[in-house]
C-alpha cells in the first residue's frame, strides 16, 4: 500500500529522481548531499511508498501527485450548478448560459435523447 502523503520533502524530491531513473550517486549530486545520505532517502521512499524496486516507483503517480477522483453523473450536475448559479452572481450571464447548455445536455443524454 502506497503512504506518498508521509514522504518529507525531501524524500519527495529523491522519489522523482528514482522514478526519473538516477542512480543514488546522480541523486546525491542533484540534492547536494553525500551518497550515503541519498541512500537512505532512496531506502525510505521504498518503505513509505510499500514498494521494493526502483522500478516499481516509476510506475506509481508521481509523488504528492493526488490523483483524480472519479465524478457521478450526479456530482458533475450537482458542480454546474453551483457554477451556474455563481455565474449569474457575479454577472455573467453569457458564461451562466454555456453552463445550462452542458446541463441540457446532460439531462438529453440520460433521457435517451442525445441529439
């Protein structure tokens, strides 16, 4: 199981080196720290991260990356409108109407009657 969000900052900043393919010397040298102490950061991005190769962290999201969650049809109706009704406030009435076409559209598509 991936823990990104216990990685200091610069254990962050060795995690992207790894996953960028640098080995710990070339690590060290981009941090400015010994390699010894490069070594250790690798080391505990790998036990942070749950992982146990270099290879496997450059295949995870990049670190401190969140990542996208996924959207209901409803939570997405639910956001345009609370876009929509901002757009009408702070008067934007061009802006209030693209949004109540993307509404539109989705209330078609549900109902079978995309055009």
């Amino acid at each position: 199981m991936s823990h990104r969000h216990d990685l200091t900052k610069r254990e962050r900043q060795a995690a992207r080196l790894v996953a960028a393919g640098l080995t710990n010397r070339e690590i060290a040298e981009r941090l400015g720290v010994e390699t010894a102490t490069a070594k250790t950061h690798v080391s505990n991005v790998l036990s942070k991260m749950g992982v146990e190769s270099r290879e496997e962290v450059r295949e995870l999201p990049e670190p401190g990356i969140k990542q996208p969650v996924a959207l209901s049809d409803d939570d997405v109706v639910e956001i345009l409108w609370g876009i929509h009704a901002l757009m009408l406030r702070r008067g934007s009435p061009e802006l209030a109407k693209i949004v109540n076409r993307a509404l539109l559209h989705i209330r078609l598509h549900r109902n079978g009657n995309e055009q």
